[in-house]
C-alpha cells in the first residue's frame, strides 16, 4: 500500500525544485519554504555583496548567492539538464543560446522547468526556515519567520533539505592574518574585477572559481599571486608567462607591513587575498540531537549521502555531494527519497545503513581521504553513484554519453582555461544527447 507525506522541502534553488516535482510526481503534499522572493536559489545573481565581504562574520547581511557578473556554466548545457527536461537552446531574444550560457540562462531554464511542472505552486516566498526538529510523536517541527517578522510553524511527516551549499564561506588559516592590513575577501563575495583595479591580489585556490576569477583579474589587477598546492604543471608554466601572474605553493605568513610571505621565498607586498578556497556545510535551523553532525565538513552519518540511519526516512539531504552534475543528481537523489517515503522503495534496516557508512568512511581512511572530501563525488564515481540510484528506485542507467562528455569537457578544460567554453565540442557525444532528448 503506498504511503503519502506531508513533506517540508527547504530552499527552492534546482535541488528544492526538483524534489518538489519528484515528491508531488509520488503522490506527496509538498511544501517548498524559499527566503527568497524568487526560485532559482544559486542562480539568482545580486550585484550586492555581503557586509563583511569575507563572509565570516555571523552578523553579517547575507547574500545567498555566488556568482560573478560574467558568470558563463563551466559543464555544457546538454550535460547540465534534467534527464526529463533537456537544456536546451530555447527561441526568443533573451535566451542565450550558447552550449556553456550565461547565468541568466541558467534561471530561466529553473524557471521553465517550475513552469513545466506546476512547481511554483507549492513554493511559499519569502519564508525562511529557522527551526526544524523532531517532535516527540516522530513528527517534524519546522519554524519559519516570514516577510513580516512573525514566526510560526507547521507540522510535517518528513522534511528534505536543499539549502545548497556555496553561502558560507570557508577561508584559509594564515599565519599572522590578525596583524596584516590589507583587504580581505572570499570569491563568494566577488562581482567583477573592477574592485581589484591597479592593486596587487594574492588569490588562494585555483578550482573552479578561481581559475575564472583569475583570468577575469589578468590586464585589471596590477600583479595576481596564486596559490595553489599541486605541483607545477605544463599548464601553470604556461600561465606563468603572462606577466602580471605568478604561481606559488602556499603562503608562509604575512606580516604588519602587509608583505606576503610564500613558502618559496617569494615575498610580495599586497593589496587583497582574494579567498577561492570553497565552502563548508551550514545547516543552522536544524536540531537532531546529535543524530547528524556536520564535522571537518563530513555531514554524517548520512546513508549514501542521503539519509541519516537513525532518522531516516523523516530526514533527508538532496545536493550535498559535489564535483558532479547537480541537476540530473537531484534528480535520482529526490526521487528515491519519494519512492522511499510511499514505501515504493525499501530501506535496508538502520543498522545495515550505519554499517554501511561505516565500511565507506573506512574505505575513505584507507585512501588516505580527509573528512572534508567524504561528499566530493567527482567525475569518475559520479556514474557509479547515480546508477546505483537509478537502480535502486528503478530509473533508467546514467547515460555512457554522460560520462564520456563529462570527461571530454574535463580534459579539454585546464589546459584551455580561456576558451573552452566556445572551443569544445565533440560531435559524435552531442549527436547522441540530442537522440536521447528526442525520445522525451
Ligand atoms: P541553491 O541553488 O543554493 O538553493 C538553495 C536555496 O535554499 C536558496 O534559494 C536559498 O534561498 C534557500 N534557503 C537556504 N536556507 C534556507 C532557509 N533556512 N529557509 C528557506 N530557504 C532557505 N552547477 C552546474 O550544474 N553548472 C555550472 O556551471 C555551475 N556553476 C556554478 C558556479 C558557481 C560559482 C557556484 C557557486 C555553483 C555552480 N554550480 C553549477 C552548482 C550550483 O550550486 C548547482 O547547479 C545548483 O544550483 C545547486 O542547487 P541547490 O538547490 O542545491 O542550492
């Protein structure tokens, strides 16, 4: 006999989105609870920044948003869409139909999609969720503080949370940062390299915000130091002969004349540290009793990333692993959260859950990875994941397409930082999507 939820959803960016269709596709009552005025969570740009513009400060006005004005997607839209709901180029004059689009594109394809499936119904703007903990009759308590100020709450059977994961920034440990007099900020604080005019920029991080950020501050910044741990590359030599960019392993110290020391001898005086060093798990409304903690940013123990053991199925995670492709994840993620709370799918007990997530953080200590990267998925177990998704809830298998593309467009990346978003493609993969799309 299937079960139907009354569900809390939190945050209504592409991972609340598509739970949402999943759940009510299942046959569940949703709730969306969104801040915002408008869905689209990360792809909503605000030209504002935060007033504390390296994002550590807990009073701080806060911008849920990272992106920079010239923002264009780094994974090609084909790769980027829901499996149901290709991305592809749409007509009218405001579309940008270009395979890595603008950012605006990116909101209006979420917002297509809201429209396509009755979405917006179920999403309550302007609510933002500042308690959700578990009552004693095994219900779910999510407080909520509206536009007005006011705080209520309603009572649920389950919530799923997708509150995303780029707002609270995490920044690097530097010796002698107290005393140092220079400006600091974090890259989710960065608009457009109009700030860091003539100055001298120390930039930490070279993924993927970084290595954008830094190409945007070539011929703008008067000189950029990046630092960035791996090895010298063919790449970086590459880089290095441009002559305001410099390449350094990591910072020694800095010190009050505001020189920065680095730990090749190097020793520049700096204007900014411009932190591209990522972001850590904040989920601040919500009380488990210590059934979920979030330590050396591992959310844990969650059951493949998902659920907790001993919560489950009442709470779970959608979005939390990263280096994939977000979209099409949310997608198998949620609906195997929906198959689970209509009981159309089993979960094993919560002993075999805890002993699997035993066995995996052993196999992470074996292979010798930190906490911090247990929910870093990357190109290679990506499709390993999402087929054991789409095999446990009984979806179609992740495309070979996919993963061919995802790693075509990952080699041919670093070493054309500058142009590959116009220079790549790969017929025979692109011919395939579109065979895929047209079965939709
Ligand atoms: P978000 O989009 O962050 O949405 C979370 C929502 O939760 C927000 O609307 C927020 O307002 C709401 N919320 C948070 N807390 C509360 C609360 N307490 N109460 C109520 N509402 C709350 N992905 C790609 O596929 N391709 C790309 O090219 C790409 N580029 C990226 C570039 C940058 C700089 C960044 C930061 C991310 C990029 N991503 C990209 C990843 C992107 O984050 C995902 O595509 C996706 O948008 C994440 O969706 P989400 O729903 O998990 O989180």
């Amino acid at each position: 006999m299937p079960h139907f939820s009354r569900v809390a959803v939190i945050g209504a960016g592409a991972g609340g989105l598509v739970s949402a269709r999943e759940l009510s596709r299942e046959g569940h009552h949703v709730v969306v609870f969104e801040r915002n005025t408008q869905i689209g969570g990360t792809w909503v740009y605000s030209p504002k920044i935060e007033s504390d513009p390296l994002g550590v400060d807990p009073d701080r006005t806060r911008i849920h948003s990272s992106l920079f004005k010239s923002l264009r997607t780094n994974i090609p839209r084909e790769l980027m869409g829901v499996r149901d709901f290709p991305f592809v180029p749409r007509e009218g004059e405001d579309r940008d139909p270009r395979r890595f689009p603008s950012h605006t594109e990116v909101l209006k394809y979420l917002e297509d999609f809201a429209n396509e499936f009755g979405v917006y119904k179920f999403v309550r703007f302007g609510t933002e969720v500042v308690f959700a903990g578990l009552e004693e009759n095994g219900k779910w308590r999510i407080e909520f503080r509206c536009e007005n100020g006011d705080v209520d709450y309603e009572i649920f059977d389950a919530v799923v949370v997708c509150v995303g994961l780029y707002s609270q920034p995490r920044v690097a440990e530097i010796p002698g940062i107290d005393r140092w007099p220079g400006e600091q900020v974090h890259s989710h604080n960065y608009r457009d390299p109009e700030r860091f005019r003539g100055k001298v920029v120390v930039l930490i991080g070279y993924s993927s915000s970084g290595t954008d950020i830094s190409l945007e501050l070539i011929g703008v910044a008067k000189e950029i130091h990046i630092v960035w741990r791996s090895p010298k590359t063919e790449l970086l030599d590459r880089e290095s002969v441009i002559s305001n960019v410099s390449f350094h392993p990591m910072i020694e110290s800095v010190c009050k004349d505001g020189t920065v020391v680095f730990q090749d001898g190097c020793v520049v005086l700096a204007d900014v540290i411009l932190h591209c060093t990522g972001y850590n798990y904040h989920f601040p409304f919500l009380e488990t009793n210590g059934n979920v903690t979030v330590d050396d940013n591992r959310v844990g123990p969650l059951y493949k990333h998902v659920f907790p053991p001993a919560l489950a199925p009442g709470l779970s995670f959608v979005g939390l692993p990263f280096k994939v492709i977000p979209f099409p994840l949310f997608e198998l993620q949620s609906n195997w959260v929906a198959g689970v709370l209509s009981k159309r799918i089993a979960l094993p007990s919560k002993e075999e859950m805890l002993a699997d997530v035993k066995a995996f953080y052993e196999d992470l200590e074996a292979l010798g990875k930190p906490k911090h990267r247990t929910h870093l998925l990357g190109d290679y177990m990506m499709p390993t994941y999402c087929n054991w998704l789409a095999t446990t809830c009984g979806c179609p298998p992740y495309e070979e397409w996919r993963k061919k593309m995802n790693i075509s467009v990952h080699l041919y990346r670093m070493p054309n930082l500058k142009t590959y978003r116009d220079d790549w493609h790969d017929d025979e993969l692109i011919h395939q999507a579109y065979e895929e799309f047209s079965k939709v």
